[in-house]
C-alpha cells in the first residue's frame, strides 16, 4: 500500500476522505514536466551547469508533453509556457527563443484541448507568428 493518509477497510477500499484522495492523486503530466523544467533552470542557477540550462529544444519537448497530455487545459498551459519563452528571449536569454515548431505545438495544445473555442485560440497565434 501507499504511505498516503487514507486507510483501507477489510475489503480493500479506501476510507480515505475526497480530500485525503486529491491529496494523494498522481500530479498531471503538465504539473510533473513543468517541474521538471523549473528542477533544469534552478540546478543551471545554482550549480552553473550548462548541460542543463533549460533551450529552446528543452521548452519545445514540454510545449509536445502538454500539447500530447490529453488534458482539458492543455492549450492554457502551452499558451502560458509560449509567453513564457518569449519573455525571456526578450529579457536577453537567446537560447530560449519561440520558433515555428513552438507555436505549432501550441496550436496542437489548443487543439488536442478540445475546448470549443480552441481553434480561436490557435488562429490567433497564427497571427502573432506573422
């Protein structure tokens, strides 16, 4: 068993209260590949580890794990990690720089997202390519 907070009763179901269950759910993929990327940007501030410094590459494989998590804000996520990118490129990090591949993994998001008014959304980073 878990070392979660909840108990099982003889036949194996989860006293656990709602709380004590969200509590122990598994994070997203979303949740577990931005931490990953905040885990490469603290090590390369901390230690000087080039090899780790999160590039563009790195942000656009997060950018296709979220685009590819199937969850409903994907295209949410995505979008925030794009502007993400373009604020530091603009603060002077060039090696995290928004390119095609990273606004069509956004659009792929929005996309996969399958909210109604996904298509907008990626239309609308159409334009800010251009």
């Amino acid at each position: 068993q878990g070392s979660g907070s909840g108990s099982v009763d003889a036949n194996g179901t989860s006293t656990a209260t709602p709380e004590q269950k969200e509590e122990e759910e598994e994070p997203s993929i979303t949740d577990k590949v931005i931490r990953l990327l905040k885990r490469m940007e603290e090590r390369y501030q901390e230690k000087g580890d080039v090899g780790v410094k999160p590039d563009t590459v790195a942000f656009n494989a997060v950018l296709l794990a979220i685009a590819n998590s199937g969850e409903q804000d994907c295209g949410v996520n995505a979008e925030r990690l794009l502007d993400k990118m373009h604020s530091l490129y603009v603060k002077g990090n060039h090696d995290v720089c928004p390119t095609a591949i990273s606004y069509s993994t956004t659009m792929l998001a929005w996309k996969n997202s399958g909210l109604l008014d996904a298509g907008d959304h990626a239309e609308a980073l159409l334009r800010r390519m251009q």
